[in-house]
C-alpha cells in the first residue's frame, strides 16, 4: 500500500518517492520530460526544469507540480478502488441549441450499446461531452447525467484514475516515442496491474495484442512504434487496451467507422466485457447493430429508437453488401484491377 501524500513532502529524494510509486519515472516520461535524476527532491527536479521546454509541452512548473501530486494521489486512490460497479446510467434531458426542452430521458442498462445519430452539427459529440463529464445542468445543454438512479460522486468527475468514462474519439494518434509493448507496460503499471500476478499481466499484453489483430487488417505486434500506427491501428489497440486494462465500465465512441477495423468484432468485444458502450456514427451498420439508437437534432435528443427484428434482418444484408465492398478495396489496394 502506498504511503499517504501528507508523508511524501516536495523535498523527499525522488529515489524514495520512486521505491514507493515505482509508476513515477512513467509520469515524467508521458509529460514528455528527460530521464529523473533520484539524487534530486521533487522540488529541485522542477525548479531545474527547463521553461522553454515546458512551454513547448504546454506546461509550466507549478502545473507540473500539480499534475504530480495528482498523479500520486491518483495511484493512492486507485490501490484501494479497483473497480467500479456501474448497473445503468441515465441521461436526462434538458434544451436544444434553440432553448426548446429535450422531450425524454433515457436509461441504459450495463453491457448495451447505443448508437448516436444525426447529421452533422446535430450535437452528437456534444452528448458525448456531456456523458463523459458526468454533466450536472452545468453544460451548455443543462442535461444531467445519474449512474445507478443517483447523482455521481465529485471523484468520478475530478479524478483521472477513478474516471468511470472512457472515449475513443475518431483522431487517435500517438505522439509517445514507445512501443506497443512499452505503452501497454505503462498502462498496465497505472493500473496497478504489475502489483499483482506477473502471469496475469503478460496474459493481458498478448490478449491486447491478439485482440487488436483481431480488429484491423495490418498486424500490430509488441515492438511496432506507436508513432508508426494508423488511425485504424491506434484505435483498435485502445479498444483492445479498454477491455483488458481500462477499469471505466463506459465507453464512449466518436466515429470510428472510416478507421478500417472489424465493426462486428470490435461491437461483441465490448459487449461481452459487460460495459455501456455509446457510438456517434454515421454508419448504417454501426447504427442497426446497436440495441437502440438516439436520433438527434438541433443540439438535442429527438427520440429514441429500439432495433427492431426486420432491422436486425436488414443488418445481415447490409454486412453482406459491405464484405463485397470491402473485397474490391482490398484489390484496389493490392493494384489490382476491378471489373
């Protein structure tokens, strides 16, 4: 168990801080600062940071003060709160762009998946702005979002590592001079997973591995640089990476129809974790796959719509259509020629 923050002052020798958070060099590594010199106290290791290079960073020295006392009261927080258990989560109305009241709520249930629709500049990420802040009427729709019928807890809105949303937006690149192996290392040990079984651990990592694979058509193996990662790869490994390693029991999904993984796979991989799962899309197929579907307009949630069983049925074919499509990308691709 970590030493509680009030023993921990900012003139302690960083080889003692990094003996009791052994997460701390990955810290400074993210922040994308040089290698941490343990003769130095916390103090001493900023005040000799470079301010320029900070700027660049777009940070300054007392913000880094701040993120890393956070960063350790995070790791405090998540060693005693594991996992979160999130049965439904409801999302009540409140006004469109124009001021008009959103006419429903609605109440999602653990291990569904709700597609978001509506054309562009309908309001689909903002909704998911509101879900991912917990909105309490203090958005600029005025919606408030409950978990398990009540209001949600102040930590699930400030902390980072305690955060029961997760979202995967439609540009995810990395910017980390790591690798697949190393970025999932650094999660891992975020996440207390290292702690734990050695075994457990490395079968997450080929898990992870074998999952995103499983989602995009390129391979992506341990030591693949995360800069050298597409689009699509990128965002099949923080599916991938959600599952296995994310505590947040919901999910939320920006578009990823253009990112070239298997939908299907991707949707059953979610599913079958048991999370809430929201897809913004404009994709036929991402849309029908959902149980239900939030159609919106304006700025605000006009209906909600159950997937029916002919729909279902329509699924099957448009899933047909796409396999052929995708077969004369694939040849298009390989420069062949399509007649």
């Amino acid at each position: 168990m970590s030493v509680p923050l009030e023993h921990l002052p900012l003139n302690t020798p960083l080889e003692q801080v990094i003996q009791r958070y052994p997460q701390l060099p990955e810290f400074f590594s993210m922040m994308g600062l040089p290698e941490v010199p343990v003769e130095f106290t916390i103090s001493e290791y900023i005040d000799r940071s470079d301010s320029t290079k900070l700027d660049d960073l777009g940070t300054s020295k007392r913000d880094l003060e701040e993120r890393l006392v956070l960063f350790l009261e995070q790791i405090n927080h998540l060693s005693d709160h594991q996992s979160i258990s999130i049965e439904t989560l409801t999302i009540q109305g409140g006004t469109d762009k124009h001021g008009n009241p959103e006419p429903l709520s609605c109440t999602l249930a653990e291990g569904e998946v709700i597609s978001i629709l509506g054309p562009t500049g309908s309001g689909k990420s903002r909704l998911l702005a509101d879900i991912e802040w917990l909105a309490q009427g203090d958005t600029p729709t005025g919606r408030r979002i409950f978990v398990n019928g009540n209001p949600p807890l102040d930590s699930w809105r400030s902390s980072l590592s305690n955060k029961i949303v997760a979202q995967l937006t439609q540009n995810m690149n990395f910017v980390m001079d790591r690798t697949v192996e190393e970025f999932l290392a650094m999660h891992a040990q975020c996440r207390m997973v290292h702690e734990g079984d050695k075994e457990e651990y490395e079968e997450k990592v080929r898990a992870i591995i074998e999952y995103t694979n499983s989602l995009t058509g390129e391979p992506v193996f341990p030591n693949t640089p995360l800069t050298s990662l597409s689009g699509g790869q990128s965002r099949a490994l923080m599916i991938a990476d959600t599952v296995f390693l994310s505590t947040s029991p919901i999910l939320l999904i920006d578009e990823i129809e253009n990112a070239g993984i298997n939908r299907r796979k991707a949707i059953s991989l979610l599913e079958n974790r048991g999370k809430i799962v929201l897809i913004a899309t404009h994709d036929p197929i991402l849309a029908l796959m959902a149980n239900r579907r939030v159609i919106l307009a304006h700025g605000g949630i006009r209906k909600v719509i159950k997937t029916s069983a002919g729909e279902k049925a329509r699924l099957h074919e448009l899933e047909k259509m796409d396999l052929v499509l995708n077969e004369y990308k694939e040849r298009l691709r390989r420069g062949e020629y399509v007649s």
